[in-house]
C-alpha cells in the first residue's frame, strides 16, 4: 500500500497535483532508437515501487510567460530546461502557452541511480494533463511520460509493467502496459545506498555512448526478446528463482555492455562489488533475493517478503553501504488534488 498522501484541499484552476513513484528495471532498457520520441531500443520490464515519491504540483497561468521550477526546494537549471520540455508536451496538447509553476518533492535521494526522473516526469506528466484537463487514459499519459524521461512510462502504471520497443516510427506503438498487480506478488526491495553523488554520466548520455562505441551492441539487442518472454512468463507464474536468473543476467549483460563502450562506463563502486558477492551468498544459502543495479552504484535487492529484513541486514553490514532504503510494491501515478476547473 502507499503512504496516505498529503491531503489537500481543492486547488484552484489549471492548479493539480499528483504522486508517482520510482520502477527499477528487472529486464532493462538501455539503448533509443529515435533520442527525440525516446523509443527504445528494446522492450523493458520493471516494478513499480510505493515507499519512494514523488510528489509534484502544477499551476498553469494565463498570461505568465515563463515557467517557475523548483525541485526539493531548489532551482537547477539542467533540470528545469527538462521539465519545461515536458510542460511544452502538455501545452502543445492543450493548444495554450501559459507559464507554469512547479513544486516537486522526493522522499529519497535525488540522480543517485534510484530513477527519480522516472518518478518525477511521471507524476509531473498526470499532475499537469489533470491541470489542463486534457482527459488522457493511462496509456497516453504513458506515451507523454515517455517522451520526458523513457523509464517515466512505466511509472504510470503499478506492479510489473512491461514496456514495448514497438516498430512504428511515430512511437504509438511503444507503449507500457501492466503485466501484473503489485498485491498479486508481493515482492520486496531494499536498495543499498553506496554513495549520494549525483551521477557523472546520465542515462541518455551513456546509452548514446554506448550504442556508438560497444562492441556487444547488437548482441544486446538480439538477445533482449528471449530475457523478456522469460522474465514475462516468470512474473505470470510467480516464479522467483526464473526471475532472479533472468534479471540478474539483465542487469550484468547491460553493465558488460556499456563497460565494453569506448572509454568504458563503470557505474559501480566497491560496496556495489560487495553487495552483489552478498546477495549471490545468501541465494546460496537459500534466501530467495537478487540483485539489479541501473546507471548508478546502488545495489538493489528484490527478495521474497519474508526475506527482507535479513537481507537488509546484510546489506547492512557491508563497508561503505551508506543506508538500506525498503520498499514494497505500489500503484501507479495517481492525481492527489484536483483544480475546480470550471465547465
Ligand atoms: O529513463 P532513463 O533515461 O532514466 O533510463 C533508465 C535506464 C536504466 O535505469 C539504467 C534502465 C531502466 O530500464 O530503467
């Protein structure tokens, strides 16, 4: 279940706000095949989690032209330039060029390799479609998450979400769509913060990077079909070892890949190394968890409810694990305020 979200009143016209949270990829994506829609590559696979958020109001005003960003309470020009891209999405839609004002929160570590941007342009994208009154269905508040941040699509929905690669050029077929309910099963994650920096290569770049310089490139590609029937087919039939194999072997074959790139990307510190030794003994040892690591060096473990507060301790334990953040599985993003838009 996710936290009881701030209650607030009724907002004001074009005003809403919303809550998303993070997803980490089981299969992943790591890879465009257009850098403008922000199609992939290939297909992806992820869980949607509910103790991390992000919560974010949007206010349009007529008349203003510029757009007001803060996030967490700051002002960052890299990232206010994104989120201005993803409200001219929203405008365009709603065939209007007010300025907005945006207010976003996180209750985790910000661009630390915990998919904050998922969150973020996920909740950002149904917070500003209710504003405007746009009356999107999921899968084309999806397809706008998309465009904003790739991971963002997935975070529309709860639960095991798959994301297509498509074939069209125009990108309607790329679309996430639920594989499976979180409370069908519900697995557990502790992520093992290692290091709170904000990461030197972001996705986008590293994903670029890769595709141009690493020679396993296509290999990626070809093999990415048969990890998502096995990782799809897992989840349906709740199969937590064929899981863990599979997205362990995701998550290793993305790292070797943009490792392999030209100077290579190393994305993990030590502690990373020794949390990864840490699951794959208490796997031994009969613990059902495994691990999955995205553009950032924190380790995260997905294992069997029972088994999470061993697996914690563990992490825990290891030199240079920072914190041990846990979370369930949650919803999707949903609207937590509505603007009294009138007819
Ligand atoms: O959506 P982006 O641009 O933040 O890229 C996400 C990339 C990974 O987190 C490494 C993998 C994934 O599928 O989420």
């Amino acid at each position: 279940m996710n936290p009881e979200p701030r209650t607030t009143a009724a907002l004001g016209k074009f005003h809403a706000a919303a809550q998303a949270q993070p997803n980490i990829a089981l299969v992943k994506y790591w890879g465009k095949r257009d850098v403008v829609l922000n199609l992939p590559t290939t297909g992806s696979i992820s869980i949607t989690l509910d103790s991390l958020w992000t919560r974010t109001e949007v206010r349009f005003v007529p008349g203003q032209a510029h757009d007001r960003v803060s996030l967490n309470g700051r002002s960052d020009a890299a990232e206010t330039k994104r989120v201005v891209a993803c409200l001219d999405l929203l405008r365009q839609r709603a065939a209007v060029d007010w300025g907005a004002e945006v207010d976003s929160r996180n209750n985790f570590p910000t661009a630390a390799g915990l998919a904050s941007s998922a969150s973020g342009f996920a909740a950002l994208v149904r917070a500003g479609a209710q504003a405007l009154d746009l009356g999107l269905d999921e899968t084309e508040l999806s397809m706008l998450a998309r465009r904003c941040s790739g991971s963002a699509a997935r975070s529309i929905f709860g639960g095991y979400v798959e994301w297509a690669r498509g074939r069209l050029t125009d990108g309607s077929d790329s679309v996430a769509l639920p594989l499976l309910p979180a409370d069908a099963w519900p697995l557990r994650v502790a992520v093992a913060v290692t290091s709170i920096a904000a990461k030197q290569i972001g996705s986008s770049e590293g994903m670029r990077h890769t595709a141009q310089s690493s020679p396993f490139q296509a290999s990626w590609v070809a093999t990415q079909p048969a990890d998502l029937t096995t990782a799809r087919n897992a989840i349906l039939a709740r199969d937590f070892d064929a899981l863990a194999l599979v997205s362990e072997h995701s998550c290793l074959k993305m790292h070797a890949l943009a490792l392999a790139a030209q100077p290579g990307l190393l994305y993990w510190n030590g502690a990373t190394v020794e949390c990864m030794h840490c699951v794959r003994t208490l796997r031994r040892q009969g613990v059902p968890v495994f691990f999955t690591i995205d553009a950032g060096p924190q380790l995260k473990a997905v294992c069997a409810p029972s088994a999470i507060g061993q697996v914690k301790a563990a992490l825990r334990e290891i030199p240079g694990v920072l914190h041990v953040l846990d979370s369930g599985l949650g919803a999707g993003a949903c609207v937590i305020a509505i603007g009294a838009l009138e007819a």
